[in-house]
C-alpha cells in the first residue's frame, strides 16, 4: 500500500506542480488577449464620420433624383436715379447684364432703348417708334427673346440690396412700390456716404 500511497502523492504534487506552472501562463494567455489593441478598421468611424473635420461631408449615400435645370431668370434692367446739372441730365441704369450698368445722358442707348428725355421724376424711352415712361425705381424686364416689359422694383435690386447689408437689422423688403425703392436707394446712399 505504500506504494500506492506515494504513487497517489506523487500524481497529486505532480498535478498541483502543474497546476501551478499553468496559471501565470493562463495569466498571460488573458492578458495578450485584453491588451491586444484592436486594428484600425475598428476606429474607421473616427476617420469617416469625424466631427471636426472642416471638410467633411454627409456619408449617406444621395437617393434623391437629379436636380432640373433652373427656370432661367428674366434679363431686367432698373432706373436707379437721374441728375440733372446745368440744364444736362444724367440718368443711372443697374441691371443683371453688364451691358445694363451705365450712366447715360439723353440720346444714350440702353436695351435697345434711346433717351429721349430725362426729367427729375423719370426718363422717356424710344425705340421703333414705341414710347415707355420710365420712373425712378422702375424698370424693365424681358423673358429671354421676348419684349421688354414696364415692371416696377426690379427683384435683382431687393436681392443685391439685402446681400449688400448682410442681414443688417435696418433691411427693409419692398412691396414692390417705386417709394419704397426709393427709400432703401436713400437710406443706402446714407450708409455709403456715412463711412
């Protein structure tokens, strides 16, 4: 029985002594496997959807159908105000082409349109016999090859007037009356020779 008895003590200290000899290396079997940093992939949200990057866009990908085309804006042209100096007169055009943006005295051409009178309220225009009185603050607009058409506040001036002043609290809208014109052209002159 002896030896049975050591036989069985011997696999007992064997058994612990490996038990033993395991548990650190469990240990550090468990320890490389929490401390083992996870891949990039696991942070490409970071990258992607990072909220300080001033260049980020939406990554949704855009389901919605293409645009059209916008319905293209009419050419307009404005009486922006007249000057009248030593019997000469002078009258001041803005419009959306270039072509539009003149100081004309009488006998000038504008849109196809000769000056044949300024006075301190408005212009007279001529072209092909055809007459227009044209007030301050009015103006003209044609829809691509069509006529051009008497139009009073040209919507060009109301979108160029409230970009001008960013959003100032004092931005009045027009109701498309040639006094309310009037009154923004005056109170902007004010701004622009108060600086």
């Amino acid at each position: 029985m002896n030896y049975e008895v050591g036989k069985a003590k011997g696999l007992l200290v064997a058994a612990v002594l490996c038990l033993l000899l395991s548990v650190p290396a469990l240990g550090r079997a468990q320890e490389s496997r929490s401390s083992a940093a996870p891949g990039f992939e696991s942070f490409r949200i970071v990258v992607d959807r990072n909220i300080f990057d001033p260049n980020r866009r939406e990554s949704r990908p855009e389901t919605s159908p293409a645009p059209e085309d916008p319905a293209p804006q009419p050419d307009q042209l404005a009486l922006t105000g007249v000057l009248i100096y030593e019997g000469e007169g002078v009258a001041f055009f803005e419009g959306t082409e270039p072509d539009y943006n003149v100081d004309l005295k009488q006998g000038g051409t504008v849109a196809g349109y000769r000056i044949v009178e300024i006075r301190t309220d408005g212009i007279k225009l001529s072209k092909n016999g055809r007459e227009i009185e044209l007030p301050v603050g009015s103006g003209l607009s044609k829809r691509h090859e069509g006529e051009w058409e008497l139009s009073s506040a040209p919507s060009f001036l109301d979108r160029r007037e409230s970009s001008s002043n960013q959003g100032a609290a004092d931005a009045e809208s027009s109701d498309s009356s040639s006094t309310d014109l009037l009154e923004t052209l005056r109170k902007r002159r004010q701004r622009e020779v108060g600086r």
